[in-house]
C-alpha cells in the first residue's frame, strides 16, 4: 500500500509539474528536461537526465538546429569556458595541471565557436 500511496504522490508531482510549466509558458524541452530529471529521481536511475538532455542535444539541437536547444547549449559551454578560463589562470595548479586545462580550454573555444556557426545557419 505504501507503494501505491508513492506512486500515486510521484504522479501528481509531475502532473503539477508539468502543468504549472505549460501555464508558465516554458519551452516544451525545458519541460522534457524538468521531468526526465524527476523522473530519473523516483526511478533511482540518476543518468536518465543526463542521457535524455544528451538526446535532446544531438537530434534537436545538432541535426535539427532548434534555437532553444542551441542556445542552451552554447550557454552551457560558454559557463564552462568561464570557469576553465579562471581555473587556467589560477596560480596554484601545476605546470602539468595548467597543460591539461589548456587543452580542455581550447576544446571548449572550438566547441563554442562550431555551436555558433551551427547557430547562424
């Protein structure tokens, strides 16, 4: 029965979820992610939002170019640019630890630059 009363509570919280999202007027992949990640939660299977945003990336943002998608992307690699940026400058890691991010800072620029192309077309 406690199963069932869990369920039941897992349900309505997703219902709610997504309808206070649709009344908000949110981007219906914003939506998808909001509920793959309670989803991933109840299930226990934490990797179920990482891989359905990956999916998300690859088919809407890559192959059909969505404006949401990509610009969501490109935000998220811009974010972690920043942060590999201060990390690169940071006078506390090693010669070999400023190597290693270097080559995750050039990474990360052409990255960002290939979204932006795929962005402008």
């Amino acid at each position: 029965m406690a199963e069932k009363n869990f369920m039941y509570g897992a349900a309505e919280n997703l219902r709610t979820k997504m309808s206070d999202s649709i009344d908000a007027g949110k981007n219906p992949f914003e939506i998808l992610l909001e509920l793959a990640k309670m989803l991933g939660e109840i299930s226990g299977e934490k990797s179920f939002y990482q891989t359905t945003h990956e999916k998300i990336n690859a088919v809407y943002g890559l192959a059909l170019n969505d404006d949401f998608v990509l610009e969501k992307e490109i935000a998220e690699v811009a974010a972690r640019l920043k942060k590999i940026e201060a990390a690169y400058e940071n006078p506390d890691f090693t010669e070999d630890e400023r190597k290693r991010i270097g080559f995750a800072l050039a990474r990360h620029k052409k990255e960002l630059e290939r979204l932006n192309l795929m962005r402008a077309q």
